[in-house]
C-alpha cells in the first residue's frame, strides 16, 4: 500500500516479524531476571543454611587442629606431607606453622633436597629450628656450617642440637674439633672431640662408638687403651648388626646371628674387625638427610667429586655417605697407603674401607711403577 508520496506501509508479514522481535526481546530479559533472582535467591539460601547448619571443621577448636596437624607433622614421610595439608586452606596454612607443630616435625619432613633448595626452604627450616625442633637445628647448622659457609651461625645451631641430647650433632662438632674445621690447625682440640665423641658414643651413635674406639687405640687425643677401644668398636659392629637384623627377614637374621657368635670368640681374640670380617654381608647405612643435602649441594656445584679437589682446591670426604668438605687446604687426611682418597673421620676411613676402598687401595710405588712401565713401554 502506498500513500501519496509514495511511501509504503508494512504489511502484514512484517508486522508479525517485528512483534515476534520485540516478544523474544521481552522473553529474553525476563529469563536472565529470573536467572539474577535465582542466583540470589540460592545465595540467600546457601547463607541462611550456613548460619543454621555451620561446616563442622570451622567448628573444631584451634588447639584440637594443631594437636592433629603435630601428629601429622611427626609422622610425615616427605616434605610435601605437611606442605600439601597447609595449602588445603586459610586456617590451616595458619596453624600449620604454629611452633607445637613445627617441633614435631619429622626428619623425613624435614629432608629438603639440594636442587629445590630456595630461601622458602631456608625459612622453614629456620622457623622449625626456632620453635625447638633439634633435627632441624642439626640440619640448618650442617648446611649453613658447610654449604653456606656460615662458620658461626651453623656451630651454634648444631650446639643446640647437641645441647638437646642430640647424638649426630654431637658426633658433628668432634669431628669439627678434631679436625679444626672453620679456623686453622691451632684451633684442633683433640680433648674436646674426644669428650663429645664420647657423649655421643654414650648416646648410640654408630660412627661416634668407631671413631672412639680408633682414638683409643691409636691414642689419639685421649690415653692409649687398645682394650677399651676394642670394646667400643665391638660395640658399634654390635648396633650395625641389630640395624641390619631389624630390617632383615627371620631366616637371614638368623643366619647373620649364627655368624656373628661364631666370628666374636675370634675377634675379642685377634682384635676387632669391621662387619663384614664377621661374615656378614652388610649393605651401607641409610644417610642422614644434612649428609645427602651436602653431597647433592657439592656435586651440583660442579669441579669437586667426592674424591677429587673443589674448585678451590678443597677436597670432599671420600665417603659417599658422607658429604663433608674441607674448610681449608689439606684439612683431612689422607689414606697413608694409596694417598688418593681422604676422610674426615677415621669413622668414615672404617666405613669406607669396608664399603669400597679395601679392594681398590694399591700402594703409591705400585702405581708410580706402573706409570714407569707405560712410559717405557711407549
């Protein structure tokens, strides 16, 4: 239809088109009004619930929550125990670095790695040394003492460690006695690392109970008893066996028990042997988690082996288990036969021998005379 001046009105299709339009237009906004009062209305409800039925974890006092998470701290086997329950939320993030639970925190949740240490590591290890925690006194004090190269700072954290009945803290700060590490040969004090090997010894400590027994034998910083220091290297062969007896099946304890009593008549006789002149067949004890942390920290570093010299001519303890470095040049001794490797301890000399170097050891001649032959050869 057209009027006058030519224009057309719309016809009835197009009407229709456009009332639909606006019709769907209208749908279209009551729906998403619906769906807001909805949303709110679920929200109003969802606190109305709330506040009569309250979540029963918000409802458990703080002090059964850390009570929990200190169980839980004691017996974590990893780091990332303790650390996943702290990231479930706000509260026990909070409570989970209470100082109740940080003090019972396990060796095993304590056992930060070399490559993922980060000043985050550092921390937490600092606020668990902080609330009492003497394992982590122990191993802040070794990494600071020996990695970090923090002298003063690490001595006094493993004196804590020690001053809490701490054995390898103990038996740590002899060996820094004995060998004067951090200063210079002046500062050796054989009296004082005889006396702290001896609290360790007292204690259990298997390396302690070695390195005793070698110093009275050979009279080193204490008077020569070969007898007494016998009876402490029998004594540590005696705690290596009960380790390994304990881990052991019935049949192989057994079997380790018969050779132990049948070998001891011989070796009170003809002098102590090591474990394995006993006839047992021992694998190498577990490392500490500070003594992995040093050896990984070393390796990583690059230019210092566990045999060979550091970067700056520092020598690494030839005892894998080990991980200890020299503070200064020429600061551990040398095997007096082959002169290749070096030990902190004579404990870690026992062990080592026993472990490896007893079938690799060659005299220095040997080696210089097979140099010779080479040369003549070519």
């Amino acid at each position: 239809m057209r009027t006058r001046r030519g224009l057309c009105y719309p016809g009835p299709p197009q009407w229709e088109a456009q009332w639909r339009a606006v019709e769907e237009e209208e749908a279209g906004r009551g729906r998403k009004r619906r769906r807001r009062l909805h949303r709110v209305g679920g929200r109003m409800a969802e606190e109305r619930a709330a506040a009569e039925w309250p979540d029963l974890f918000d409802t458990l006092p703080d002090d059964l929550v850390v009570s929990i998470l200190s169980k839980l701290s004691a017996s974590a086997a990893a780091p990332s125990d303790l650390a996943s329950v702290r990231i479930t939320c706000k509260r026990l993030n909070g409570l989970g670095l209470s100082p109740l639970v940080l003090a019972k925190a396990s060796v095993k949740s304590l056992a930060v790695g070399a490559r993922g240490w980060t000043e985050s590591a550092h921390r937490f290890l600092k606020q668990c040394a902080d609330a009492g925690n003497l394992e982590a006194c122990y191993m802040l004090g070794m990494i600071r003492f020996y990695c970090l190269e923090s002298r003063g700072s690490g001595a006094a954290l493993m004196a804590r460690a020690a001053m809490g009945s701490h054995a390898a803290a103990l038996y740590s700060l002899a060996v820094i006695q004995f060998n004067g590490s951090g200063g210079s040969k002046r500062d050796k004090d054989l009296g004082a690392g005889v006396a702290l090997c001896a609290r360790a010894a007292v204690l259990g400590h298997v390396d302690a109970l070695r390195e005793l027994g070698h110093c009275l034998q050979d009279g080193f910083g204490v008077r020569r008893n070969v007898a007494e220091g016998r009876r402490f290297l029998i004594q540590a062969n005696a705690r290596e066996l009960a380790a390994v007896l304990n881990a052991s099946s019935p049949a192989a304890a057994a079997a380790s028990s018969s050779a132990w009593q049948h070998h001891h008549r011989d070796g009170l006789a003809s002098g102590c042997s090591l474990l394995s002149d006993f006839g047992c067949n021992v694998p190498a004890p577990e490392a500490h988690p500070a003594n992995r942390f040093m050896a990984e920290w070393f390796a990583s570093r690059g230019g210092a082996d566990e045999s060979g010299p550091g970067e700056e001519g520092l020598r690494l303890c030839s005892h894998g288990g080990c991980g200890r470095a020299e503070s200064r040049r020429h600061e551990f001794r040398r095997c007096s036969v082959c002169g290749v490797v070096n030990y902190c301890s004579r404990a870690c000399q026992a062990l080592h021998w026993k472990l490896a170097h007893k079938a690799e050891c060659a005299p220095m001649e040997r080696w210089l005379d097979a140099a010779g032959g080479v040369e003549m050869m070519n």
